[in-house]
C-alpha cells in the first residue's frame, strides 16, 4: 500500500494506534538495496505496523545535478517492499 499525504497516514496510523499496535519507521530516500530490505524486515519481526518512507531529500545534495541524477526507482522499490512483507510505503 502506498500512501501520498500525511493526513491519510496519520488517519492510517491512528486507527492502528487505538488498537493498541505497535509502529516501526524506515526512512530512506528510495533505489532501494538489499540493506534496505534488512532494516525494513527487522521492522516487521519487531511491531505489528511498518512503515518505510521514500523522501528524496534536496538538502542532502550539494549540488542540484546531484538531485537530479538520483534515481527514482518507486515501482522496483515497491516490488522489493511487497515481497518482504505488510508494508505502508509513505
């Protein structure tokens, strides 16, 4: 499941929230790699909701050419995601 808005997630979250669940974060900025696979398994094995960002982030990038050339892989990334398991990519 892909959620765009902060305002869904948050709806999203909260109803998980009241149940009693517990929430684990991924942040990454996408291209995801095997390392990213690990931390986001380990988020799975240790809370009911997992969540992985993928927020390409301008300020880590000196130079515009740099932010531009980043790859922007959602659908690999999210193919990736779905296999390791109930993720919300956000």
């Amino acid at each position: 499941m892909i959620v765009f808005t902060i305002a869904n997630l948050q709806k999203r979250l909260n109803k998980e929230r009241a149940k009693g669940k517990t929430i684990g974060f991924t942040p990454t900025m996408g291209a995801l790699h095997d390392g990213h696979g690990a931390l986001v398994s380990l988020s799975i094995e240790q809370n009911d909701i997992s969540i992985v960002s993928i927020f390409v982030n301008p300020t880590q990038f000196n130079e515009k050419k740099d932010l531009n050339n980043y790859p922007r892989t959602l659908k690999s990334d999210e193919k990736l995601l779905n296999k390791l398991g109930n993720v919300i990519i956000f």
